[in-house]
C-alpha cells in the first residue's frame, strides 16, 4: 500500500471517529437537557413527571426522549441521581468525628439542612415513587443508612460513652431526627426557617447524646 492510500485510510478513519464523538456528544447534551427538565419539575413539586412533559421542557421530540428514558420510572431515577450527585458537596464534614461535641454538633445540623436544601425536592420524589419502584426504594434505604453511617461516625464518642441501656434509644433519636425525612417535616409542614431547622436538629442531637 501507498503511502498516499495510508493518508487517506487514516483521514476516513479521523473523520469517523468525529462522527461518532459528534453524536456522543449530541446524546449527552439531550440526555442533560432532559434530566435538567425533570429536575425544573422537581422544583415546581410535579414530583410524578411524565416522559411527555420532559420532552416539552427540553425541546426534544417524544421519539427521542423515549429513545433515552424507556418509562417515567427510569426519567425520575436518572434525575435523582444527578441530582445527588450535584448535592455531594452539601454533605461534607470538615473533620468527622473530631473536635468540641458542640462544634460536631452545630457543624452536622448546618450540614443536614443543607443536604435537605440541595436535594429535597428529589429526595420527595424518591419518597413518592419508591412503593412503585423497587430501584428506587432500594437507592432510598441505602441513603438512609448512608447518613445513619455518617451521624454514627460523628458522634462516635459519646455513642461510645453511653450505657448499652440507653444506648439504642439514644442513637435512634438523633439518627432519626436528623434524617432528610425529619427535615422535610420541619421546613414543610411546620414551616421552619433554615436556621430554625438547624436549632431543631442541633437540640434533638444534644438531649439524645447528653448523658
């Protein structure tokens, strides 16, 4: 072979792989647009959203968002997860575990209502759609013990330190009351400030783990 016909076999070859990045990349724009959507539904608490709806919002045709998302339940999944993902940096303690009780205390309340405040609305949808969706329900349990995990880590010393008698009951209230579920309530239904919500959860952590 030539080195002209080498040229131009590498050149095809070039222009094929523009071709299929250049669709990649179309597909992961829509695919964003999309989940950008039902995350703009999410905010407006349609909480339930409908494939036909994602494809108003984002400006896609119904072929194409069906194309990307077969059913609702895998739109409202792929939607939960980005927005988790866009919430990771919410759920971040300096030093876990360490330091003045009362400054873990402070710092994990602030960080829970902030976790609430980046991902309420998904994890509501998530609440709605889990007696529906195994996936779902299943990713909804795990973040409860992901977080149960990190209020153990945190409070490991004074855990540590309390009688096995009291030692469950104790745990279990301050898990539960600073759980998104507990935060929901508090800015939903009583209609709680953020700092509010934060003087709440700081005193429940503080009466279940003084002894």
């Amino acid at each position: 072979m030539s080195d002209i016909d080498e040229d131009v076999l590498d050149d095809e070859t070039a222009g094929a792989d523009k071709t299929v990045d250049g669709r990649r990349l179309r597909r992961e724009r829509n695919i964003a647009s999309v989940i950008d959507a039902v995350l703009e539904m999410f905010e407006e608490e349609a909480l339930t959203p409908s494939i036909e709806r994602a494809a108003e919002l984002s400006g896609l045709s119904l072929r194409s968002v069906y194309r990307y998302f077969p059913d609702p339940e895998a739109l409202t999944q792929a939607a939960i997860d980005e927005l988790w993902r866009r919430g990771q940096s919410a759920a971040h303690l300096s030093q876990i575990g360490e330091g003045p009780f009362e400054d873990r205390v402070l710092e994990f309340a602030t960080m829970r209502v902030r976790l609430y405040e980046h991902v309420g609305h998904g994890y509501r949808a998530g609440r709605l759609q889990a007696p529906r969706s195994v996936r779902i329900r299943e990713d909804l349990e795990r973040t409860r013990r992901t977080l149960t995990g990190q209020f153990d880590l945190q409070f490991a010393p004074e855990l540590d330190g309390l009688d096995a008698d009291v030692r469950m009951a104790r745990r279990s209230t301050g898990d539960i009351m600073s759980q998104l579920d507990a935060i929901d309530l508090l800015r939903r239904a009583r209609r709680l400030t953020v700092q509010e919500s934060v003087d709440v959860v700081a005193e429940a952590i503080r009466v279940a783990l003084t002894p």
